[in-house]
C-alpha cells in the first residue's frame, strides 16, 4: 500500500491562521490609531511653539519689537544681510497644514509705529499682538490648540477663541 506524503497546509489549517491574524489586527488597529493622534497632536503643539520662537525672534531682531502680521513675513529671510526666514518651509504659508493640523496665525491690530522691517513688511504693518492657533483635520486629532504672543500653549476639545491677551475662554494650559 502506497502512503501519502503531503507537505502542504489544510484548507482547516489556513483558516486558523486567517482568524488569529484577524483578530491580532482588531486589538492592534486601534492602538496604531490612537498613538497616530497623539503624534500629530504633538506635531501640533511643536508648530505652535516653533511659530511662538519664530515671532520672538522676528521681534528682537528684526520688527523693532514688533511682530510678523502673518506667517508668510515669518518665512520671508531679511533682505539686508542675507539668512534665512525665521520660520520653516513647512509653516511659511497661511494657513499651513503640517501633520493633520492647519496652523493659522492671526495678526493684532497693526502698530501705527512700527518701523519697516528687515525681511520687507511695511512701516506701520507689523503687530503688536498675535494669535496662532492649530485646528485638527479629519483623522488628525481630537484637541485644538492655540497660543498668543504670552507664549503659553492652550488646548481645549473644541476651536480655542482667539484671543491677542491672556488666555482663550473655554481652553486650559498645557502642563
């Protein structure tokens, strides 16, 4: 009598596997998800703070203690001595939309004496104050952030309210 030698998989066999694959892939989907959220979440928070420092910097150096009216001016490099922006590439723009999250930056009333600046906005256009805020879109995440030129990063569940002084209504401080 003739054995069978067979050194393949049964159809029972594969379907085992299928299912514990499956179910493997439920328990980890979400947690791949959630950790996704939260790293744009922080991409968020470093945006923020990297526009918080680009302004600072702007203002000592350039704006005559003034700030940039818009994101594009913080991306615009002086024109007297050369250098780069003082911004990043990837946040130059307004909005700017950076890891599942659109950054906006609004300007405060213009400051009627502002001198020109060194990177070409206009005497009288830079600001005294400014809002930056950074709002999730779909998938990115579930809080909203915002910051002025006090420096302190706000968040809250739902559009942080601009604010050019103190703190947003409605939003808590990041610790």
């Amino acid at each position: 009598m003739r054995t069978r030698d067979n050194k393949a998989f049964t159809l029972i066999e594969l379907l085992i596997v299928v299912a514990i694959i499956g179910i493997v892939a439920a328990i980890a989907v979400p947690g791949l998800l959630r950790a996704r959220m939260s790293g744009n979440e922080a991409s968020a928070i470093g945006s923020l703070r990297a526009v918080n420092s680009a302004q600072s910097t702007y203002a000592a150096s350039c704006g005559s203690g003034f700030y940039a009216p818009s994101l594009v001016s913080l991306g615009t490099a002086p024109t007297v001595g050369g250098g780069d922006g003082f911004i990043g590439t990837d946040l130059n723009t307004d909005p700017s939309v950076k890891s599942s999250y659109t950054v906006t930056m609004t300007a405060g009333a213009a400051a009627a004496g502002a001198p020109a600046s060194c990177n070409g906005v206009a005497a009288g256009a830079a600001a005294s104050t400014y809002f930056v805020s950074g709002a999730p879109t779909s998938g990115g995440g579930v809080r909203f952030f915002g910051s002025n030129q006090g420096g302190t990063i706000y968040t809250s569940t739902a559009a942080v309210a601009i604010t050019q002084n103190g703190a947003p209504a409605g939003a808590n401080p990041i610790q």
